[in-house]
C-alpha cells in the first residue's frame, strides 16, 4: 500500500446549510377541536349517541374524533374509522377529510392511498383547505396517483384563496422553485409574506432563507436573522436550527457560540436530527459549551440513526479518531458510506481516503477515484487536490501530471494550502509567484 498524503476532513457544523421549505406533514385529524381540550365527552355523551342515531353527519364525525384521540374514552382508532366513516358517506367535508386521513396513515384502518385521494378529493370539491392541500401534496409527491405539480399547484392556490396559511406557503415554494407554475421570486415573497401574517413558521423560515441566499431580494443577513428568530420563538426546529448556524458563523449578527448552543439545543429538543449534529459539532471542540467528545458522539449518534448525513459523518470521524467512542475503522467506514450514499460531500471524500489507505477495506484506488470525484463535484477542495494525488501518482487512474495541476489549480483557488504547496513542488514556483495566481 502507497500511503498516501490526504487527511480526512474532520467533523463539521452544517454550515450556512440553511434548511429549504419543508415539506408539508400530513395534517393530524382536522376539525375544529384538534385535542380534547373543547370537548367534554361525559357531559355530551348522550345528546351525541342519540343524534348518530339520527344518523346527523356532524355527530358521526365528532364521535369519530372523540374516539380517535381517547377524549374521555379509550382510545379506539378502528372504531373512530367507522364514524367518519358513516359521516363521509352523508357528504360532511370534515368526515370525509379525516376518513382519507386514516388511509393516508394507516391509523385506524389499512394504509391505502388511492381510498385517501379519492376521500381527500371529495371534501376538496366542497372547498374544505386541509383536503386541499393534502391532496397537493400526494400529487406533488406522487402518492397514490400519478406526479402532478400543475395540478398539486392549482390546489395549493385554492387553498391559498381561501386564506389557508399552509396554501399560501406551498403557493409561494412553487413560485420560488418554479413547480408547476412559472418561476417568480416576487410572487414566491408575496404568498410567504400572506402566510407569515398569520405567523405560519414554516412561511417565516423561507423569507429567511430568500434574504440568505439573495433570492430574488438582495441578500440581508439581518433581516434573515429576524425572521428565523420569528419563526424560532413558535418553536419551529427548522428556524431555531437556521437561527444557530447564524450565530455559530457570525452572519447577520456577532458571532455567539453560547447562543448558536442554545438554539440548536432548542432544535434538536423539537426533534431535529441536524441539530443534535451541530450541537455535536460544538462539544467536540469546545465552541460555546465544556468540551465533551462523549457528549458529541451521543449526540451524534441521535442524529444518525434519523438519517441525518450530518450526523452520520461526524459520528464516522467519531470512529475514525476514537474521539467519545471506542476507534472502529470498520464503524467509521459504515458510517461515512450511509452519509456518502445521500450525497455529503465530507463524507464521500473520508470514504475515499479509506479505500485509497486501505482502512477497514483493501486498498481499492479506482473506488477511491470514484468517492473523491464524487466530492469534488459538489465542490470539495480537498477532495480536488487528493485527485490531483491519484493522477500525480498514477493511482486508479493513468499518471496524468497535467491534469494533477490542474485539479491542484482548482483546489488551490477554492483555498486549499496543501494544493498550493503542492502546486509549488510540481512547478518549482516560489510562494510569492503562487500566490499571485490566486
């Protein structure tokens, strides 16, 4: 084995990884009470038995939701299925909006989504929102009947009309990424601002992330940090992890590590993996709160096995030092291959070093190629400069001394200095010409 020359990339915070919109969960039962809170089952108890039996729609449907959600009674979700049920095929929107709903989940009856798309169309046609905008969402999704971003836009704008929040922000993102409609960033705005009126988070977060990215209005770092703070003070996970990443780098407002900590404990409290990850980050070295690399790889490891790429790779980097984990290179490698595979580019770069080195897997330079090619084109410069190595050595790949330059060439104006070193060493050039190229 050639050893050769690289360095894993070590563990990361996401950042300025500014969470997109979010795709739209489905709702929980729709009706007017959503807890138990506005219903006194005991003391309707009567009136309500006497006026299903009269078999009145609305009597069926709170029943259902009564026994959906255990208001007073055991919970009894096949039982909750056959009141709305019973309601929906009287023509009550509510009824026929939370009957779709067991399809969709497979609470309270068998998951089906073709019985949810025709349950969810039918209150639809009577102008009920939330059917409105879960039936965009099967069809944005696919779900259960062929992808249809025309029609899931259509829905989303009828909802919209009728002043739904949700519809407004789903109408904005398809204005923002052109889905089903034509792309225009000054609609996008204009339906996020009508949704954040009604303090829609999720609508706050995208105007956050617009001023961010300068989409369509210059970039303003400021007033991304007021509206993710907005959105964060509703608890929404995805803003009060934005609002962190802003005050771990220092964008829109003075570096913070200790508040950076703070919102992203908040985050991954709501149930954001990519939050336990970059608060993992920060006690793995020490920014903001005590270091603590036990802490980390717990943290860590919450985010990975939600799936989060983030946590997957830091928790690998975990493995590979032995840094809050016993050393496993064959942990390290499993974890950076679930990362890789979702397309983190840290985390294809360490998967090829491991192959190019031999570590927990033969040596394998041509699977190296293939992961730090990988990364390289999301944009790693120091997957760039490793595959001016593998051409400069003729590993996996032909020697190719100019084309090792020019991978070092584009490392090195990303800012990698191991690729103006190496550049230097393959050009006899002194730093100050090196320098001057850059």
């Amino acid at each position: 084995m050639i050893e050769l020359d690289m360095r894993a990339v070590a563990i990361t915070i996401a950042a300025m990884c500014f969470s997109q919109h979010a795709a739209v969960a489905t709702d929980l039962v729709v009706i007017k009470q959503t807890t138990c809170g506005e219903i006194s089952y005991p003391a309707v108890k009567s009136q309500l038995e006497r006026d299903a039996a009269l078999g009145q729609p609305k009597a069926l449907d709170t029943l259902g939701l009564i026994f959906m959600l255990g208001c007073g009674v055991s919970p009894d979700r096949q039982l909750a299925q056959s009141y709305f049920q019973s309601s929906a095929a009287k023509g009550d929107a509510q009824a026929e909006h939370n009957l779709a709903y067991t399809y969709e989940t497979g609470i309270g009856a068998e998951k089906n989504n073709t019985l949810a798309i025709y349950w969810y169309g039918k209150a639809a046609e009577q102008g009920f929102t939330n059917s409105e905008i879960n039936l965009a969402s099967m069809y944005k999704d696919g779900r259960g009947v062929s992808k249809d971003l025309t029609k899931a836009t259509e829905l989303y704008r009828r909802a919209a009309a009728q002043g739904a929040a949700m519809g407004q922000t789903e109408l904005g993102a398809a204005y923002e990424k052109g889905q089903g409609i034509g792309q225009d960033y000054g609609q996008a705005m204009a339906w996020y601002q009508k949704a954040a009126a009604q303090k829609e988070p999720i609508a706050m977060t995208a105007i956050g992330n617009m001023y961010v990215h300068g989409t369509g209005v210059p970039q303003d770092l400021q007033a991304a940090l007021r509206w993710y703070g907005a959105a964060a003070q509703l608890g929404y996970a995805i803003a009060e992890d934005d609002l962190g990443t802003l005050y771990a780098n220092g964008k829109g407002v003075a570096p913070d590590l200790t508040q950076a900590a703070d919102w992203y404990a908040k985050a991954a409290a709501h149930g954001l993996p990519i939050a336990n990850a970059n608060l993992g980050a920060l006690y793995a070295a020490g920014r903001g709160v005590r270091q603590d690399y036990q802490r980390a790889a717990e943290l860590f490891e919450v985010a990975a096995a939600a799936g989060d790429a983030q946590g997957q790779h830091n928790l690998g980097y975990s493995y590979l030092t032995g840094k809050g984990v016993k050393q496993s290179d064959a942990q390290a490698f499993y974890w950076f291959e679930k990362a890789a595979k979702q397309g983190h580019a840290d985390a294809q770069h360490n998967l090829g070093l491991m192959y190019a080195n031999g570590r927990a897997v033969p040596v394998d330079y041509a699977e190296a190629f293939r992961w730090l090619k990988s990364s390289s084109d999301l944009g790693s410069a120091t997957a760039l400069n490793d595959l001016g190595i593998l051409y400069e050595k003729g590993l996996g790949v032909p020697p190719d001394r100019s084309k090792a330059v020019d991978l070092y060439r584009k490392s090195a104006g990303l800012g990698s200095a191991k690729a103006r070193e190496n550049l230097q060493r393959l050009l006899g050039m002194d730093r100050s010409d090196l320098k001057s190229q850059f």
